[in-house]
C-alpha cells in the first residue's frame, strides 16, 4: 500500500530490489486475490506474539506501519495474468515457504 520511496529499503536490505512490485494504496488488488482485513486474533494471537519476539531476537525490527495494519498479507506468484500459487496467511504471523511456491510453480511450466 506504501509509495516505492517508502518500499525501496525493505526490498534493499532483503536483496529483492530488483522484483517486480505493485504499489495498491486503495487495496483493489487485496480484495481481488481475496486477502480481508485480519480479526483481532490474526493481528495480535499468541501465534503471532511468538513470531514477532522470534522476528526481533533474528534482527528485524518493527517499522511504522504503512497503508491499512489491519490489512491481511498474501504471496502470489503470477504468469501471463494468471495466479499459478498463493497463499494467503491465516495470521499476519505465518510464514509461508517461499520456495516451495516458487519452485512448485517453475516445475508446472518448463
């Protein structure tokens, strides 16, 4: 939801800065791949405490947030206008596996 000027260190500091990206401050995309706004539970669960305290003991901090906090996250990986895997996090403390999705998808389409 943020402006590319306020992604660019995020997507720095993890090597991903040359991936295509979209910038959705009004959400039509979210509500398009069906990611909602979380309950409270999926914002502030036990499950998601744990992972925060794990995500600050492994170096990442907690920024401001940008755009909606309350809006859920999702990962999709998109060929030729068409979702070939996603995921869509069941708390905004999951942790998909990113390769699997990669990998699964780049096996399909060889």
């Amino acid at each position: 939801m943020g402006t590319e000027e306020q992604a660019r260190p995020f997507f720095t500091r993890y090597g991903f800065l040359d991936l295509p990206r979209f910038s959705d401050p009004t959400c039509e995309l979210y509500r398009a791949f069906g990611l909602e706004r979380g309950t409270p539970v999926q914002l502030f669960g036990p499950t998601v405490v744990v992972r925060g305290v794990q995500a600050l003991f492994g170096g990442h901090g907690i920024g401001l947030p940008v755009g909606d906090p309350f809006q859920m996250p999702g990962v999709f990986l998109l060929h030729q206008g068409r979702i070939l895997q996603g995921y869509r996090h069941e708390t905004v403390g999951d942790v998909p596996d990113y390769e699997a999705l990669a990998a699964c998808a780049i096996g399909e389409h060889q």
